[in-house]
C-alpha cells in the first residue's frame, strides 16, 4: 500500500522540551481533542479514534561490530474509516 507523508518535522531538541510535546500530545489523546501537527506554514489535525493501535519500537541502526544509531518511536495507527480498534497483544508498560 502506498504511503502518503501528510506532515513530517525532525529537529534537535533538549529533552525537557520533547517532554513537553509528548504531554501535549497525552493531554489531547487524554481528553478526546484532535491533534494539531504545526510547524512553519506546515500543519495537518488529526482525530484519533478511542482506540487507536499504538505502537512502541526500539531501534539500533548501524554496523554489527561498531556504534550505530538509536532509536525510539512512538506510533498511532488507524483506519481512516473505522470508529474502533480492537486491542493488542496486551498493556504496554514504560519504566
């Protein structure tokens, strides 16, 4: 299936401030809102469902015998159609 960037920002940021964001993005998932992605004259909302699919992933990039690159992500996916989605393989715990 094709894939379509609707809006897209990467930028080096102190911590604190990405913390920020994330709890933006909580707040509004928290209360039902639409998300608004802004940067620039660049901008797309969004409305996730109740039950959105939600993705974490933890990533090392790079050679097998050197440093690489890591990552973390972090992943709302829905059907543009669908009310709901069903469940995961189960809660997800962050520590």
């Amino acid at each position: 299936m094709p894939e379509e960037v609707l809006f897209e920002s990467e930028s080096s940021q102190p911590r604190a401030d990405i913390a920020s964001y994330l709890r933006t993005v909580a707040d509004r998932l928290e209360s039902g809102d639409a998300i608004t992605l802004k940067t620039g004259t660049d901008s797309v909302t969004l409305n996730p469902p109740a039950s959105p699919t939600f993705e974490v992933k933890a990533e090392r990039e790079g050679p097998t015998d050197g440093p690489g690159e890591l990552s973390v992500e972090f992943e709302l996916e829905w059907d543009e159609n669908a009310e709901t989605e069903d469940g995961g393989s189960g809660p997800l715990e962050i520590e």
